[in-house]
C-alpha cells in the first residue's frame, strides 16, 4: 500500500475515534430520553384505567427510581412530563399525586390526536358548540338519543348526546349502564335546558300541558328522539294514547319550531331558544339534564370539548338562545353500574 494512502487510511481512523465518545453519550442521552417517556406513559395507563385514581400519592422520586433501577433525574423527567400533561400535580415539598381530572388527561397523553366522534341528540346549543371545536368532536350517525346510544354499541361513535327520563324519574343513568356497564361508563354535563310546548303568539288555544293537545295537529320529533320520548311520556300521563296524535314527524328542534310557524302544525314539543325570532311563544312543562353518554377510554377524546365548556365566551353565545342554565357545565362523573334502578 503506498505511504500517502497508509496515511489517509490513519487520519479516517483517527477522526472515527474522536466522534466515539460524542456517539455514547448521545445513545444514553436517548435512551435516558427515551425511559423518562416509558416511565410517564405506564403511570398514564395506570391513572387511566382507574388503578391510580385521583388524589392517589405517587412514590417519592428516589425511592421510585431505584424500584424501577433507574435515576432520580429519570424519574424527576417523568413526574414533570405528567405533570405538564395535567396528569399529575407537583407541590412543592409535597409528593406528587394524580390530578382531579388525571384520567382525562392521561387519556389525551396517550392519544393526543385522538378525534372524538359524537353522535346523538339534535340541540341548537350543541351547535354553538361543535361550531368553536373544529377537527376535534366530528359528529357522526344520527340524530337522537336512542341512535346515538346504538352507534356507540356499534363502536361507530366515542360519545353519544342523550336525556331519557327512566320511569324512576332520574335522566340517563339507567341507560348508560345497559349500554356501557363494561366500559367504566361515564357522564359529561353540558348543561340544563327548557322543553315545553311551542305555540302560535298568544297561546290561542290556551294550552297549558299536554292534555290539551289531543285532536291538534302536533309537530314532533322522530322515533327514537329523547323530545319524541318525552312527548309520548307526557300524552301517556295524560292518558292520551301518542299513537293517536297526528302531525307533521320532523328531525330538529328547528323543524319543529318552523311547523308551527308556517301553520303545518298547532303546536309542538321542544325547546325555548330561538323561538322569539319566530313569533312563537313557549310553554315550559320541563328542565331536563342534557349529557354526553362514554366510556372511559374516550374520556381523553372528550377532552378538546371539556375545555372548550369552560369558556366564558361560549356561555354567553348558549345564554343568549335562551333556556339552559349551565350551572353545571362541564362536570363529569362516572355512573354506577352496581346500582339498579328504582321500581
């Protein structure tokens, strides 16, 4: 081999041995890197699924790290990493617990761009809502409670919007835990709002509940709609048979209100807003609770639309229709699926 390659050959060989501590310490930089992340995404499974629940003590930093053979500064990366996700709280001096609302932020940790597929109830607010989320809450499947409830069995939608009045008198509950008592089933609180009867300007009929419409022509919802289930709740009270009721069936709430005020119809049952801009007034008969219906595991889906319930802007435009109260909004609770309903 000539002298002036032996030479090059040496440089080369030379300048690879330089780069070769460099080239360690950035594999262990990465891979420190990379358990700081393991370490947060396991305690993330572990508040999601309901091992670590709320207010639950996390380890102390140093004895944590050496149960799981690893450094402080690892498990210090970790704990931060959580605790920017909202997983956890970090008080100074105190040790790290998981966060009021941990499980939903685990759940958005895990999947951040998880789209959240919404089916069911037909609500001019819910469309104040949906208008302020974007990509992230797509609605999906059919209008009402009853199909919205079916597309999540079918695994078709996240979250189905419902307000079914069990027979014991308590709203959704009972049917949450028929269709996701395997699911952790849960209940997210978008707001209170006002049915009642929508009629011509000055009530020319006088009507005061349902016992006054037999006989009238009477806009209603689908089969299915929680506002169809409720109108036929009511007739039955009044010992008025819904198979006999006649008038125009109609799939929003707005549908119902423009078949009273284009005449198609003598009254109808829904909800209050918007109706002034109609000249119609309103009869109140009922507050009702309006809920988003999950599991779980779609709790961290939901959370774009949690946050976006907690802006004040948004409370006002929903305000302004006129009937909701949102004294409420925005809680979540999980449903007992260990408690049968009242006989």
């Amino acid at each position: 081999m000539p002298a002036q390659v032996g030479d090059q050959a040496g440089k080369i060989r030379a300048r690879v041995r330089s780069f070769l501590p460099t080239i360690r310490l950035v594999a262990l930089q990465s891979a420190a890197m990379a358990r700081y992340v393991e370490i947060a995404h396991e305690l993330a499974c572990r508040v999601r699924s309901g091992e670590l629940a709320a207010q639950t003590e996390l380890p102390g930093v140093r004895e944590y790290a050496r149960v799981l053979g690893t450094t402080s500064s690892t498990v210090v990366r970790a704990y931060r990493y959580l605790a920017d996700g909202a997983v956890i709280t970090i008080a100074d001096r105190r040790r790290a617990r998981v966060a009021a609302e941990g499980v939903i932020a685990a759940a958005r940790l895990l999947e951040p761009g998880r789209v959240f597929r919404l089916a069911g109830s037909d609500d001019p607010a819910l469309g104040v809502l949906l208008g302020r989320l974007g990509p992230a809450v797509t609605p999906v499947g059919a209008r009402g409670s009853f199909p919205g409830l079916r597309a999540v069995i079918r695994g078709e939608a996240d979250g189905a919007v419902i307000h079914l009045c069990h027979r014991d008198g308590v709203y959704n509950e009972a049917f949450v835990r028929a269709v996701l008592a395997r699911d952790d089933p849960h209940l997210i609180h978008l707001w209170r709002r006002e049915q009642g009867l929508i009629v011509p300007a000055g009530n020319p009929r006088g009507l005061a509940s349902a016992a006054g419409i037999g006989g009238l022509q009477v806009a209603r919802r689908e089969l299915g709609a929680g506002t169809r289930v409720l109108l036929d709740q009511l007739l039955l009270a009044e010992g008025i048979a819904p198979d006999a009721v006649a008038g125009p069936v109609l799939p929003s709430h707005m549908e119902v209100a423009f078949a009273v005020a284009l005449g198609i119809a003598d009254v109808g049952l829904g909800v209050r807003a918007g109706l002034a801009d109609l000249g119609l007034e309103f009869v109140p008969l009922r507050w009702e609770p309006y809920e988003i219906a999950l599991g779980r595991e779609s709790l961290g889906a939901a959370r774009p639309l949690l946050d976006a319930l907690r802006d004040p802007a948004l409370h006002q435009a929903i305000t302004a229709l006129g009937g909701y109260d949102l004294t409420r909004t925005g809680m979540v609770r999980p449903v007992d699926v260990d408690r049968p309903s009242a006989e």
